[in-house]
C-alpha cells in the first residue's frame, strides 16, 4: 500500500473543521468557553501555527522520549544519589514536584478546553498534542518523586499539595485557576501557553536542569529537560491566536491579559525558583543567579518576542526589573522564617560562602538582606531558636497570595498597596498586584486568602498549631532547616575566637 | 475594649505581620506588641531609641498615648512602626 505524503494530507486532517447543521455556531462554541470575540470562523480558520506535527509523528517522539527519561532513571536508580545529595538540593527538588506536578495534571484540562472549544482549528489540533503532553508531564513528575516516598513524608507532597490549604499551594491554585482554569480557550492560549510557558517555564526547566547537572542529579535533569521540550512546542499555540486579536482591532485586551498573566507567574516564580536559584543550590551547582536567568529569559528573550508580535512591554516593566534585586530574596527568607508551613526543608543559604556570592550577585545584599540574617544567625549562635521561628502570620497579598515584602535594613522599603473595596480591606504586594484587582474586581473579590481566612474563624485553634493543622502539615513532613543548622557552626567558631 | 488585627510593617525588617491588639491599647502599647515580631527576631534593638505608630497609608504619626479605637483604623489595616528620638 502506498501512502500519502505527509504533506498532501496534513492540511486538510489538521482543520477537524464541519458545517453544524442541527446546532448553531453559538451552541457548537459557547463565547464563555471558546472567548471567539466577535471575529468569524473564517478568520481563525487562519490560525497558522508555526509547529506541525502529525500524530504518529507525535507518538513516535513522545514514546523515545519517555523512554530516555524513564532509562537514565532507572539506571541511576542504585546509584541512590538522593541519599547522598546535598539536603538543600532535595528541598529543590521536592518543592519543584509539590508545586508543579498536579499542577500539570490541570493544565491538560486547560489544553482540553482548547481542543474542544477554540475556534481555530490548528489551535485545537496543537492543543490535542499539548493534553497529552501535560497527562504526561503529571504523570511522569508523580512517578518519579513517589520512587522516594520511602526516604521521607515529604516527597508524598508531590502528589498531596495541591489537596491541601498549605499556604504556597493556595498561591499556586490561585494563579492556575485564575490563567488556565477559569479563561475560555484564547484567554489559556495567550494566558498559559504563551505569557506562562513561553517565558517561565523555559527558566524552571532549563534552568533548573542546568544547576541539576551540575548538581549531579542527572535523573531531575533528564527528566525536566524532557518536559521542557514538549512545553516548548505547545507554548507556541499564543502566538497565532494574538496575531488574529491583534489584526481584528483587540489588541487592548490581548495586552491586558499577558500583563495579569506575566505578573501573577513571576511572583508564583519568585518564591518557587528564586530561593532554589540563589539559596538551596550549593553554591558550587549554581549555573546563574536567579536575576541573571530572569534577565535572559524574561527581559531579554520574552520582551522580544513581545514587541515581534506588534505588543508593548507590559507597564509595570521597570517594576518588575527592579524587583529582580528585592522580591525573591524576601519570599526566601519568609520561607526559612515560617519553615514549619512548608513540606520542604529549606537551606537558609547563608554561609560565609553564601553571602559574599550573594553580595557579589546583588550588591548591598548584606546591608539590606544580610541585617536580618545576622539577627537571625545571632539568635542560633546562641541557642535562641524560639527567636527564630514565628509567632504569627504575615500579611498575605490578595492577589498572588504571597506575603506582603519588601527591603529590609539599610534600604527599608516594605510598603503595604492597600484598597478599599465595597467596605472591604484588601492588601496588595505591589502595584501591579492591586492592579489585576482594580480591573476586574468581579473576579477576585470574594476569593479569602489564608489571614483572610484566619480571621473569619476558618483556622481553629486561632494559633500556629491551628494554622499548621488547617495546612494539613504534620511533623515529618513540616519543613526545619535543610542542614540542620550545620551552616551555623562557621559563625560559632567566629563567636568563639 | 475589643481584640483588634493590625498589620505591622516595622522599620528595617522584610515582611509585614498580623498582630493581634486591643482598641483600648495606647499607641505605644501597639508598638511594642509589633515590636514582639519583630525586634531580636530579624531587627537588631536599637538602644536610645522609642518607637511611634504611623498610619501607612497617609503618614499620619499618631500621638504616643491615643487609644487604637480613636485613631480610625480599619481591622488589619497597616502600620508603620518607626524607631525615633525620644
């Protein structure tokens, strides 16, 4: 039997196009799920995606793929280099699979919507690929960690954190259900696939894979590189779709949606990538620092592709250069600061080697970050951890659900954007935060965050404990110190001399 | 005399804290329930030095000795707290 060349049938399998007879087009695409806007079939019919890829092809890659992944894991499997990592790298690790993993397992719904309601046929072809690419990217970020259930409670939380009110899973929830979960199919394509995976995932799994490398942890590596290629291919699915909103005068709203979506994903970034970057990975392991990536994957590579489609560099662009020096190193310390709250250990990061890479990466680092981190280091030279663990909540952003941060020391900054709301208080981390609230106060307003919560009586008892219980944290699985204070002996001896 | 949420945002440190007060405390008495979460936790004591409440949003500097329920805050509405001369 002969067959056909790919290119004499790829066109017309890939359209999956019909004229409705029995419904109309409102009925076949609900405006609230496919977000069509007003432009004609005929023109998302133009929808031209700039990857093609048919699907035995797709099959084809997809198995020798996981096939490389799964080998390199098996192999090293009794190398156990788990058991001889350092610590502050399996905080990376497990915190990357808690926050991420089931995560993916949403995002497949997100491409589903897609599939089945976006009126460009080559965004739902793309998009039936992209489902299973995100099935897999679940799948395979369950299975791997669940290898080490053994070892700890915390690697369980690959799978348990998203089922649970921890504090940084509410955070995450509260992007993904805002950008992926709760858009019709071109709000997820510019949303998701091109502000969120374009720029941020390339700096969570290639980053993350260089410094696994580095690091010795070639099964991490390996596998998150795999993920990465598929990501690299469905983030491509945005593009085409703001080329039409662009064309057909929508250029406003495009716009408006990749400046929330850009926003909400750095500050989910900044406190899942930035202290992997710059504190948990051994100093020896780091590729760049977290700044460093952010300049080169998100200023440099995304602004361009930004300004390549016809778009603006969103408003608050200096804002968020500026806080490449500030935000992340607060979302570390407030981590290290309430431990007990994550299902992670977190590396405090802060030897003497520590701090001069960190002063040499974020000058005046000591005179800002490092004033705290000597009252805290002062405290464990001298057996006050009392003072060293936290006696109640921060304050947390109503819109990425993060706490409310800002330079410490010398260069004190920390301001609280607040709005009044229909009689209610709400409390914002930055402007840009306020800012996704103040334009669509409809979506956001009734949602509680974790204080929110607490002072409605939610947590009971009103305390620590209470809130650790509502978290679902137990002991074996709240977060202490990645070294066990091992990093505190240096400054013992000093205190000694 | 009811409990009262503030949200601390004391001079030199990273992050801004629940705090639970009274409308009845003095303002001075609020600065040094902030302090608690504060000082010798992520901020060194600065001797010589008193602290004074100020309304984040305006920069009103309340008087030391106004009671929380005549400063028209709103429950967990924010703080500055300032070290200052005496």
């Amino acid at each position: 039997m002969s067959l056909l060349k790919r290119e004499q049938w790829y066109d017309l399998t890939r359209a999956t196009s019909w004229t409705p007879k029995y419904v109309s087009e409102e009925e076949l695409f609900p405006e609230q799920m496919s977000g069509g806007r007003g432009i004609s079939l005929e023109e998302w019919a133009k929808y031209d995606e700039p990857y093609k890829v048919t699907y035995p092809e797709y099959v084809t890659t997809q198995r020798e793929k996981d096939a490389g992944a799964y080998s390199v894991k098996a192999a090293l499997e009794r190398d156990a280099f788990i058991e001889r990592a350092d610590p502050g790298w399996i905080s990376n690790v497990q915190a990357h699979f808690g926050a991420i993993a089931v995560g993916e397992f949403a995002a497949s719904l997100a491409e589903a919507r897609m599939m089945r309601f976006s009126k460009a046929p080559g965004n739902r072809n793309m998009a039936t690929f992209g489902m299973l690419d995100e099935n897999r990217h679940g799948q395979i970020q369950l299975y791997f960690p669940h290898a080490n259930t053994h070892r700890s409670r915390q690697w369980d939380w690959a799978h348990k954190a998203y089922h649970t009110n921890e504090w940084a899973a509410i955070a995450a929830r509260s992007l993904f259900d805002d950008m992926m979960m709760t858009r019709d199919a071109i709000g997820v394509a510019i949303m998701l696939t091109f502000a969120f995976e374009t720029g941020f995932t390339n700096m969570q799994f290639l980053g993350l894979a260089a410094d696994a490398a580095e690091a010795g942890d070639h099964t991490f590596s390996s596998m998150i590189s795999s993920v990465q290629t598929d990501e690299a291919r469905h983030a491509q699915q945005g593009g085409p779709a703001l080329q039409i909103l662009i064309k057909h005068g929508k250029k406003a709203e495009a716009q408006t949606m990749i400046d929330v979506a850009i926003w909400r994903s750095w500050k989910l970034f900044s406190v899942l990538t930035g202290p992997i970057m710059d504190y948990y990975t051994p100093v020896h392991a780091r590729n760049q620092s977290f700044k460093e990536f952010m300049l080169e994957w998100i200023v440099g590579q995304f602004e361009r592709q930004l300004l390549d489609l016809g778009l603006d560099k969103p408003w608050y662009w200096a804002q968020l250069i500026e806080g490449l020096d500030q935000t992340h190193h607060g979302m570390h310390m407030g981590v290290w600061y309430w431990r007990p709250t994550v299902w992670w250990n977190p590396a405090a990061g802060v030897t003497p080697a520590d701090r001069e890479w960190l002063e040499q990466k974020y000058p005046g680092w000591n005179k800002t970050w490092g004033r705290c981190w000597d009252v805290i280091t002062d405290n464990l030279v001298q057996s006050r951890m009392d003072l060293t663990l936290p006696a109640t909540l921060p304050t947390i952003c109503n819109m990425c659900n993060l706490p409310i941060l800002g330079t410490p020391g010398d260069g004190w900054n920390t301001k609280d954007y607040q709005l009044v709301h229909e009689g209610r208080l709400y409390h914002f981390g930055s402007e840009p935060d306020r800012w996704c609230f103040q334009i669509d106060p409809e979506r956001y307003k009734g949602h509680m965050n974790l204080i929110d919560r607490f002072l409605a009586g939610q947590i009971q008892p009103a305390d620590l404990a209470g809130a650790l219980k509502y978290m679902n944290l137990s002991p074996g699985e709240m977060g202490d110190d990645a070294h066990n204070y091992a990093w505190v002996q240096h400054y013992q001896k000093k205190a000694a001399e | 005399m009811a409990a009262f949420p503030v949200s601390s945002n004391f001079e030199g440190d990273f992050v801004i804290q629940l705090v639970p007060v009274d409308t009845g405390n003095t303002m001075d008495e609020v600065a040094a329930a902030c302090a608690v979460h504060s000082i010798n936790r992520r901020v060194a004591p600065r001797p010589g030095k008193i602290l004074r409440v100020r309304r984040h949003s305006d920069g009103t500097l309340f008087p030391r000795n106004m009671k929380l329920a005549d400063a028209g805050l709103m429950p967990t509405e924010t703080i500055d707290i300032l070290f200052m001369d005496a």
